[in-house]
C-alpha cells in the first residue's frame, strides 16, 4: 500500500470520526476512537448477540428442567 493510499484511508476515517489524530512536530499520530467504534458494534452486532444470547438462555432453562425432572 502506498503512502498516499494510507493518508486517504487516514483521513476518510478521520472525516467519520473513528480516528483521531494529534501533530506532534512533523508526526501525526492516529489513535482509534473507541465510541463511535462501540456504538457501531451495539448496532450491528448487538442485534445478533440477544438472538444468541436468548437461545443460550433457553437452552439453560431446558438443560435445568432436565436435570430437576
């Protein structure tokens, strides 16, 4: 990947906010943002992770019921 190619990707990152970045003399240095990072995870993933969540639940209670019966 050429250093220009990484600068675009830098500062597209940077424009949605999942990027931030500090000049230090002629170093500009990125860090990840997490928030935005982690709303964007409840969104997207969090969808999937109550289904998953509720079948694993379920299977518990069902396992359980076995046990005691």
């Amino acid at each position: 990947m050429t250093r220009q190619a990484v600068t675009k990707h830098l500062a597209i990152l940077e424009d949605a906010n999942l990027v931030a970045s500090v000049r230090r003399g002629r170093e500009k240095l990125h860090y990840l943002n997490p928030v935005p990072i982690h709303e964007i995870a409840e969104r997207w993933i969090g969808k999937y992770e109550r289904t998953r969540l509720r079948a694993l639940s379920e299977l518990r209670r069902h396992l359980e019921r076995e046990d005691n019966g």
